[in-house]
C-alpha cells in the first residue's frame, strides 16, 4: 500500500508554482547570454544600428522566449498524444512548399504566411523527433531489431528528408536524417544494420553526384580547394578564414571589425555571424560562445539521462542533437572542416523560423526535465 501510495505521488501532475522552481534556471541562462551575444553582433553587422537585423532579433527573441517558457509547463502526456498528428501536419506542410512555396535566393523553401515566411523543412525537425520518440516508446526491444520493426520509422524519416533535399536544401536534409540515426542508435538498433547503410550510401554516392545541382557540386569542390575559385566559389570561405585568422586572441574590438564593415565577409548576419564575431572579439570571444552551447549540450544530454519516461528521453536526445548539428556544423563551415551549407548559427545568427524551430525545442527539453519523475508507461531501453 505503502509502495503504491509513493508511486501515485511519484507520478503526480506538478502545478505551475512547483514547474517554475523546477526549471533549469543555468539552462536557460545560457540560453538568453547567446541571445545578446547575437543582439550584439547584429547590431554591429548593421554598423552600430538596431536596424534592420539587431532589432527584429530582439523583439522574436521575447516572443520565442515567452513561447519557451510556455510549453515548458505544458503536461508532457499531451506532446505523446499529438506527436503522430504534430509530425503529419509539418509534412503536409512540406508538400504544399512543393506546389506553391516562396522562392528565394534560388530555394522553394518557404510558406509566405504574409506576416512572415515559414520554413517548414525548420519545424520537421521537431515533429520527426517527436514521431519517432512516441513511435519506439510503443514498441519492444525485439520489435526495433527487427527489419520489420524500422521500415516504418526509418521511411518516416527519409520522406521527409528527400522532399527537403529537392527543395534544395541538402544540409538540413542529412541533419534531419543524422539525427534520426542518433534516435535509431539510442534505441538499440544493431550496429551491423548502420554499416550496411553506410555501406550502401557510398555505393549510391557517385550516382547521387550526378543529381547535385552545379551550385552544390561547386560547394564540395570548393571544400576540397578553396583556392581553385578565389574569387567565384572559394570567396565565401576565404573571406571567412582572412577575417577568423584576423581577430587574433581578443579581436579588434566591438565596432571595429573591417572585413565586414569593408563588406568583405559575406553573409555576415545570418551564416557567417561567427567569423564576424571572432574577427571583432578574437579566439577569446569565439571560444566563449562554444563552451556556453557546449554547456547547453551537456545539460540536454544530462537531462536526458535522468529522466524515467522512454518518450521523453527519446524527444530530449533527438531535440538536443538536433540542436548539437547546427553548432557543429555552422562553426565547421566558417572554419572550412566541411563544405558550405545554409545551416545558421542558433541564437546569434538573423533568422526567423530558425530561432522558432531552436526555442521551440528548448521548451519541451525543459518540460521533459522538468516532468522527468513521470512514468509514461515505459521506463527502460531494455524493455
């Protein structure tokens, strides 16, 4: 009576008061930091002035933020409820960009809702992580090593990513696919089954090369060697390296940076925010803003690690790698340690439906850490 009397308590729904005491208030410190390190950078991208980037970024800020804390108090059984109809929802999405999305800078990847343009291929991030979570909560360690166990979550996963790829949008597209793998991994698929699908990825390779589009092949090759095209394809890069390699050790100061005031570094506010930012405030400056996404890394993992429910270490793992492969690759990419791709950098780069998709995603870690004492029904990867 005694035990049951405990579990009934251990499962109980918190009300708000106790929800608010129970967020990770370091968590979202480090949130709010990159925020006005971003709030900086753009209004010195703009030279000194809150427009036209420094003060959209603030004001989307405290909506995205309001909504964070939103859906941090939301109760976690209605994420596992809506997960399946959250995840066909963003995909009907994605198909109408393909019948009537906006065009720009050469990409259909948007929905001009008029007030602002929604980048669906940014949401199904999230509902790929919530549908697959709800669907491995469902199933039994036999069932996921099993081939018939996969087919449905790994088409569930490819679909997407391949409307997403002839949008084009290639990078977004393998995160979306990298992250699934994470989940794939954490459930206990075999190892084997992972190699035989790399294995078969670099079978399709030079086939796949021959459907990239000149832009995309140009961007490999270019990774390969910046200078074969200094002033064509290698500029980005080049221009990015010049104004990392400039800033030094504490940077030529706020305000100061000429790469970018010389409109030398190009796209300075959103994909290359963090050249400009390690040119103005140096090696110092850059390490900065890794370790404070590093330290909000290690907190989503330690989260999740700590939580009972088998759904909600699933969304934390798959929303926190997710959030892992726009830093890496973003800093990657203005380092010249993978090819250029449009992947902005979360918090500091200019970006709409980007900073929503990322702040969407810390609201429900926080839910799942702030509710990681609910038993959903599973408790164990070996279940």
């Amino acid at each position: 009576m005694m035990a049951a009397m405990y579990q009934s308590n251990f499962n109980r729904q918190l009300s708000i008061k106790e929800k608010f005491f129970k967020l990770s208030f370091a968590y979202i410190l480090c949130i709010v930091l990159l925020a006005l390190i971003g709030t900086l950078t753009l209004y010195s991208a703009a030279g000194g002035a809150m427009t036209p980037w420094a003060k959209n970024h603030i004001v989307r800020f405290v909506f995205c933020f309001c909504l964070m804390i939103g859906l941090a108090f939301v109760d976690v059984k209605v994420y596992l409820k809506y997960s399946y109809l959250a995840y066909f929802f963003v995909l009907l999405l994605l198909i109408s960009v393909e019948v009537f999305g906006h065009i720009g800078m050469g990409a259909q990847r948007w929905i001009d809702l008029k007030v602002f343009k929604l980048q669906p291929s940014e949401l199904m991030k999230i509902s790929m992580v919530l549908f697959l979570a709800k669907y491995f909560h469902s199933s039994t360690l036999h069932q996921i090593q099993t081939i018939k166990g996969i087919i449905a979550p790994f088409l569930m996963a490819l679909f997407p990513a391949i409307l997403i790829a002839f949008e084009p949008d290639l990078g977004t597209s393998l995160m979306l696919l990298f992250t699934a793998m994470v989940i794939f991994f954490a459930v206990g698929v075999q190892v084997w089954k992972f190699c035989l699908g790399f294995g078969g990825l670099l079978v399709l390779a030079p086939i796949a090369w021959h459907f990239l589009h000149d832009y995309q092949k140009n961007r490999v090759l270019t990774f390969l060697n910046p200078e074969r095209d200094p002033l064509g394809s290698g500029y980005h890069i080049i221009q990015a390296k010049i104004a990392l390699g400039s800033g030094g050790v504490f940077g030529k100061g706020f305000l100061n940076g000429t790469q970018s005031y010389l409109n030398f570094l190009p796209e300075k506010h959103t994909d290359f925010i963090f050249t400009m930012l390690c040119e103005e405030f140096g090696f110092v400056g850059g390490v900065f803003v890794i370790l404070l996404n590093l330290i909000l890394i290690i907190y989503g993992y330690l989260f999740a690690y700590r939580i009972t429910s088998y759904y909600g270490k699933l969304v934390v793992i798959g929303l926190n790698t997710n959030y892992f492969m726009y830093v890496f690759i973003n800093i990657a990419m203005v380092l010249g340690l993978l090819p250029v791709v449009g992947i902005p950098l979360p918090l500091v780069s200019y970006g709409g439906t980007a900073m929503l998709s990322v702040m969407i995603s810390f609201g429900m870690i926080l839910c799942m850490d702030v509710n990681h004492h609910i038993n959903l029904g599973r408790q164990s990867f070996n279940d």
